[in-house]
C-alpha cells in the first residue's frame, strides 16, 4: 500500500456559527417553544454549533407560513417562472459547492473526496433537472392541467443531508408546492446553509421553511393537520409510525425506507470490476446508504478467489479524517449508530459467522468502525437480514441462478440489488424476477435525477427522481 502524505481540505473556507435559528417565512427566527441542543463533529466529538429542536408552536408558525406563500404566490407562479428560482438554487449550489462539501463532511463524517464528487453534483444536478419540469407538467402523463397538492412536509435523514434536501425539495417546489423540510437532528448544518441560499436566490418568503429537531419534531411537522403531502426517508420502524400517523386522513404520504441489497456476483463476472463494485456498494459513506449491497452473493465456484481478493482490496482502503482527500472511509455519524454497529457484528460473531476486518488504525476521538465482512453467513443470522446501516459486509454464496433469486429475495426489504456478469440475457432474466425497485448491472450505487427511485415491501412506496418523482407531489 501506498503511503499517501495528508492532504487536508481547508475547513477555513466554512464559516460556522456558534448558534441557529429556525427558517420560517424567509428568515432565520428564534424558537418560541423550541430547546437548544448541540450537534458535533463525528470524527472529532467536536462541538459545532447549537441548534434549535422545534416546538409545536415553532412548527404551526412554519406551516402557517408555507401555506401562506403558497395561496399567495407561489401556487400562482407561471412554472416558467419557477423554474428561473430552481435554476438559480442550482447554479448557487455550484458557485459554494466547495463550501458545502466541506460543510457535510464535518457535520456528517463522510470523506470529502464523496462529499465534493457525488453528493453536491447530484444536488445541483436535481434542481437543474426539475427546473426543466416545471414549465412541462401537462406533458409529464398525469393529465393536462396538473394542480400542486399544498405545504409538503418532508423529513430527511443524516447519511446524505443536502442530496436527501435536494431530492425533496426540488420535485416539490417545481410542482408549486411550498414546504416545511426537518433535517436530521445529527447533520442539521448544510440545511441550515441552503437557508441561506434561499435567502441569496431571493426564494419567495415561506416557499422553503427548515425546522430543527429530532423524532418528536418530526412527529409534530407529518400529524400536523396543515400538511398536505409527507415525504419520509429514514428507518422502516419510523416509516411505519408515519403510515399509521396519517392513515384515515387526505395526507399523501411517499416513505423511502430501510434496505438489505442483495449484489450478486456469478461466475463469469469480470472479477476486478465486480470487486470495485462490492466496495463502492457497502463501503460507500461507510454503509450509510439505505440501498447498500450489504449481502453479498458469490457463485460458489468462485467464493475462495473473491474472497481473497476483496480482503486484498479492503486491506489498501484509507480510514481516517473526512477532510483528508486521501480518505476512502469516514467516521460513524453517531455514538448511537455506532453502537448499533458493534452490537449486530458481535451478534454474527455469536451466531456463528467468521469475522474479518480490515487492517486500520482507528483514531482516538470520534466514532469510528473498520470495513469488515462475515463469511459462513447463513439466511437466518441477524446480520443477513436485519439492516446494519455500517459498512458491514455479509457473504453468502449459490450455485444457480435460481438460488440467487430465492436468497436475494428472501428478505423482507425491496429497494435495490446488483448483478455482476457478462452475459445480457442473465442480467434480464435476474432483473424481471429481482424483487427491487432498482437493479444495477454490472455496477452499484449509481444515481441520476432522471431515474426514479424506490422499493417495495418495507423499503417503502412511492418513487423519488425522474417523471415518476412529479407524482407525489401533483394533485392527480
């Protein structure tokens, strides 16, 4: 392995304030029932900044002001003209992507290589593309003269704070809504920095409203009676409460959950590619990735030759400060999901799985977990069927593609799986029997805002990104 010298991005490029308000109405505004609490650097246990955990009242007046603005202005934008705020969201997102990026990898953990390279393309990326729907949504196939539904309440969670934003927000306002959003109480920061772009795109007053807060801020924004449409993507057992929250109600509710990826490997695959892809399906943002191909399935003639290799390739992955382009694996994002980590992979440990782990020094300070992989996993361990969300690797193997099929399906998740061969009629037979919303071939973790995205089962329903992402939010 290569010993690389530091190469530290430069945080002085962020500017950081000790303390935040909530964003109602245009403006930055101090709670009127809210507490203040603090959120930290993952890698260093740092204290960032203090943020406000929003009230019942703080959340009425952040309703009332998106209703507001929207019966007053923005519903009654010709969407060419929304589109021209969209454009101009987008192209600020570029000029201060830097700033951003560095922004999300302090307050998140994840590299800043990850951080600068996927998420904030793919943010602006999304503003770009739905500022071309909003002049075109009697085109997009839910009739001529589609309506907007309202004030969108959306939660997103902290694995990608600005592109879970952008994902929601973009469809939204293209469509004519206006929006409450809370951001993770974990990574409220870069929502906090988009505030001030809006602020910059001179973003009507009350289209985007942020509110602050944990699970019981969240609570409040989705039963509020004010909202229209909820938008949720974070754990299955939240997105469960929310369904029952809003069942027997007009709300429209798009839930984006939880994940245990099946990538398949046969043995005809292009082994080098196949084993980059493995890595960049569940060592990306240190597994913190709801479709993360978590469950590796290798045809079993080929198990012992992969195996050696990816432990080649784990071996050469550089753990360590966000900051530091050189870094391929960041920091847990919280003590809390840290623990959850450690205490399925004692459970594989206890349940009979063999554990490895990558070579790595770990730091002194912050939350941190090396890549690591079971091996003698079977269909009923804990670690092949719960969610980890931590860059924990599963290997299980078969020895026909029937059998891939039946294990990769048995789970009770459905949001993504891969495919690694090089014959085109196996990766058509696997992808019409995958139970997925989204089947990779030949690659992982590749997304585009022209894509929809999605599962089934207790992945969720509804769709996110391309023409199908205008139907959540259109009164159709």
């Amino acid at each position: 392995m290569f010993e690389y010298a530091p190469a530290p991005e430069s945080r002085s490029i962020v500017d950081i304030h000790p303390s935040y308000g909530l964003f109602v109405d245009g403006d930055f505004v101090d709670p009127e029932d809210g507490v203040r609490f603090k959120t930290v650097n993952p890698a260093t246990e740092e204290v960032l900044a203090e943020v406000v955990a929003a009230g019942p009242r703080d959340v009425d007046r952040a309703v009332a002001a998106a209703r507001a603005a929207h019966e007053t202005r923005w519903s009654t934008l010709p969407g060419r003209e929304r589109a021209k705020y969209l454009y101009r969201l987008a192209r600020i997102v570029q000029e201060r992507s830097r700033e951003l990026a560095v922004l999300e990898s302090i307050d998140n953990g994840k590299p800043i290589r990850e951080s600068r390279d996927v998420d904030l393309p793919l943010v602006a990326a999304h503003f770009f593309y739905y500022a071309g729907w909003a002049d075109k949504l009697g085109y997009a196939g839910f009739g001529p003269d589609p309506r907007p539904l309202g004030v969108a309440g959306q939660v997103i969670p902290w694995n990608f704070p600005l592109l879970m934003l952008a994902w929601k927000l973009a469809p939204a306002l293209a469509c004519g809504n206006t929006v409450v959003l809370k951001p993770a109480e974990t990574t409220p920061l870069t929502a906090l920095a988009f505030a001030e772009i809006c602020q910059q795109a001179d973003l009507p007053p009350g289209v985007v409203n942020i509110v602050t807060g944990a699970g019981e801020t969240g609570r409040t924004l989705v039963e509020h009676p004010g909202i229209d449409k909820v938008a949720f993507t974070g754990s299955t057992e939240v997105g469960r409460q929310i369904a029952r929250s809003v069942a027997g109600t007009t709300k429209k509710v798009t839930l984006e959950l939880g994940g245990k990826a099946a990538n398949v490997v046969f043995d005809d695959a292009p082994l080098d590619q196949a084993i980059e892809g493995i890595v960049n399906g569940i060592f990306f943002n240190q597994g913190h990735v709801c479709c993360a191909g978590s469950r590796l399935l290798v045809q079993e003639s080929i198990a012992d030759d992969l195996l050696d290799q990816l432990k080649r390739r784990l071996a050469t992955l550089r753990l360590g400060d966000p900051l530091d382009k050189n870094t391929d694996v960041g920091a847990i994002n919280s003590s809390e999901q840290l623990q959850r980590i450690r205490l399925l992979s004692d459970i594989g440990e206890q349940e009979g799985a063999e554990r490895w782990s990558a070579p790595c020094e770990l730091p002194d300070r912050g939350f941190w977990f090396p890549p690591t992989v079971f091996t003698g996993v079977t269909q009923a361990h804990r670690i092949a069927r719960e969610e980890v969300f931590g860059p924990v690797l599963s290997v299980l193997t078969f020895r026909t593609p029937a059998e891939a099929v039946e294990k990769a399906n048995n789970t009770p998740y459905g949001l993504s799986a891969g495919v690694w061969t090089e014959k085109g009629s196996r990766i058509l037979w696997m992808a019409q029997r995958l139970r997925a919303g989204v089947v990779w071939a030949n690659t992982f973790n590749r997304f585009d805002p022209s894509s929809p995205f999605g599962g089934y089962k207790e992945s969720g329903y509804g769709r996110e990104g391309g023409r199908h992402g205008l139907e959540a939010y259109l009164d159709v």
